[in-house]
C-alpha cells in the first residue's frame, strides 16, 4: 500500500504527532501527580500515556514503521540534523525578532544539544558499520 503524498499519509503523520504530545504530556502530569501524592491519578496517567504510546506506534507503523538499526539510526542522525542546523535555527531567529531572549536562547541550546544527538549516531552508525565488515 503506497499512501506516499496522500491526505491520509499527512493525516498519520498529524495522529502521529497528537499521539506522541499526548504521550509526553500525560507521563508529566503523572509525574506531577506522584510528587503531590496523588497515586491514583498518577496511575491513571501513566496507563493512559502507555496506551498514547501504543496508539503512536500503531501509526507509526503505516507510515515508515521501525527498520534494522542502521536505518533507524540513519533516520534518527539526519532528524537531529535538521533540528540543530535548520529548525532550531529559525526558531532560535523568531524568538529573538519577537523579544523572547530567554526562549531564544533555549533554541539556541537546542541545537547545540540535537547537534551532539546527531554526532552520537553517527558514529554508532560507524561503529556498526565497522563491526560488520
């Protein structure tokens, strides 16, 4: 099934991207709720972002779906990439043309950071690579 360049493709990606926030924000407010001794809605958190996460991975899997390491790591080194030279960059750019020097600067750090993720994959691509010939 080729869904490549399809409303339903974009529409994935969009569920996979409400899925994954939702998972996040779900395991904060249950950390949240533990810190104030609230057990009982702290569990209901955390078994709702587990099933965020099923529900993400489920879609995740129409869309490209979890490939053998190089390619995930591939995949994950070139993400990273565009976050610290591109994304970041311009969001860094916005917040200051807006005022925001503390957000600016958190962009700022961002990409310094997503920059490090993607070295790290990078060269545990190479360190596969090597391992296997």
């Amino acid at each position: 099934m080729n869904i490549k360049g399809t409303r339903t493709e974009q529409n994935l990606w969009n569920a996979f991207a409400g899925e994954s926030q939702a998972r996040n924000k779900y395991i904060f407010y249950g950390q949240k709720a533990e810190a104030d001794g609230e057990v009982e809605i702290a569990k209901l958190f955390n078994d709702t972002a587990l099933q965020e996460e099923t529900h993400a991975k489920l879609i995740f899997n129409y869309l490209t779906g979890v490939k053998d390491s190089i390619s995930n790591l591939r995949d994950a080194s070139q993400g990273e990439f565009y976050e610290a030279t591109t994304l970041y960059q311009e969001y860094d750019r916005v917040a200051r043309e807006e005022g925001f020097e503390e957000i600016a600067d958190f962009f700022k750090e961002l990409q310094t950071i997503e920059a490090d993720h993607e070295r790290r994959y990078k060269e545990m691509i190479r360190k596969l690579v090597a391992k296997k010939s």
